[in-house]
C-alpha cells in the first residue's frame, strides 16, 4: 500500500462537490465523537448534509478518511519540535517550549488529535508503521532535550530520561480527552502548569536564600 497521498476528489457521477477540507472536518468530528467502529461514512454525509455516495468523489472507504485524519492529527508536531530542539535556548526554556507546541494543536485541531490518539490503530499496517516512526522520532527529539540538560546539569542526574519522555506525552496527551470541559484551562495556562510539574521533577534541587545564609554547625 502506498503511503497517503493528498485528498482529491475521485472521478464519479453523483452528488456535488465539496471542498476536501470540508469532507475530512467532518470524518474528524464524527470519529471523535463516535469512534472510527461506531461511525459509519452515512454518519458524515449527515453531517454534511449530502448523499452518501457522494463521499466517494473523495475517499474511498471508512479507512481512507481515518488516514487523512490521522495524518492531519500528526500534522506538525515533528516539524515544531525539530525546531525547538535546533533552536537556542537552555535546556528548561526548550521543555516548556515543546510543551506550548504540543498543547497547541489541541485548541485548532482539537477533533482530529483526539482521533489520531484514539483511533490510529485502527488504521491499515503500512499507514500505521509510517506513522509509528513519526511518533518514534518525535520521542527521540524530546528525550534528546532532557539527556542535554541531564549532560549540563540542569536536570538530576539521575533521571531516567525515557520514562520522563513517556510521561511528559502521557500527561499532555491526554489534555485533548478534557481540554473545553474545565473552566479557565487554557492552553496558555495548561503549558504554565504543566511545565512546572514536569520541571520541578527534573530539575536539580538548588538551596533556598535561607539556607544558603544559614550558617553550618
């Protein structure tokens, strides 16, 4: 199977056409808010108020709208973060960095993270491996942060660099399942938090002013 290619319209003679952009919008919310085995493509002609068979001008099956979406999902993250990590900056400025541009495609592709999280092992072998390496890439490069501020002793030295990672995804990822239901939860103000308990667990413990001051026995 060949990696996916771009939506286009598919030669048929039913029903209008449709901005692509339209058509897969509506697959993500559907999936989202159904699951990719509870939705069905009746589901998102619905939505988008057209005949069924007209949504084969654009996708084929169920299974090619869940790849548009996902990789529209994934869309970014890989690229933000490789420019983060090249950029100059300690180590703790570029953590909070990467937490900002992880959170961010929550609040304008809300629907279609939650399905890439969700859903993507749904998605047909070839699709899901290449995805998989983005993923695994993307992980190297945050892991690659938190090694560098181990190296120049701005995190413990102790700490175990791969579990960090998994938690740092664990804890942001799972934003997109909450974020809009509570009240004030920002994305600004969800990377400010999020970022002081990452940090605080990773970096090295310095003295207080008044420890520092306090003379030894």
């Amino acid at each position: 199977m060949k990696a996916v290619a771009e939506l286009r319209p598919r030669r048929s003679r039913q029903g209008p056409r449709r901005r692509a952009s339209e058509i897969i919008d509506a697959a993500a919310q559907v999936f989202a808010e159904r699951g990719f085995h509870g939705a069905s493509t009746q589901d998102i002609a619905d939505v988008l108020g057209i005949w069924q068979a007209s949504l084969y001008y654009y996708f084929a099956s169920k299974e090619a709208a869940l790849e548009q979406v996902c990789t529209r999902g994934v869309e970014g993250f890989l690229e933000s973060a490789a420019e983060i990590v090249a950029s100059p900056g300690t180590a703790t400025e570029k953590v909070q960095r990467l937490i900002e541009s992880h959170l961010t495609p929550v609040r304008e592709r809300t629907a279609f993270v939650k399905v890439f999280l969700k859903e993507r092992q749904h998605l047909p072998d070839e699709s899901r491996r290449r995805i998989g390496r983005l993923s695994r890439a993307y992980e190297r490069l945050i892991e690659g942060v938190l090694k560098t501020g181990v190296a120049n002793g701005e995190f413990r030295a102790d700490l175990d660099c791969r579990l960090a990672t998994l938690g740092f995804l664990g804890m942001l990822n799972a934003a997109s399942m909450w974020y809009g239901k509570e009240g004030g939860a920002t994305i600004e103000r969800m990377s400010e938090e999020f970022g002081r308990l990452l940090l605080d667990g990773m970096q090295v413990s310095r003295p207080t002013r008044a420890a520092r001051g306090k003379p030894r026995a």
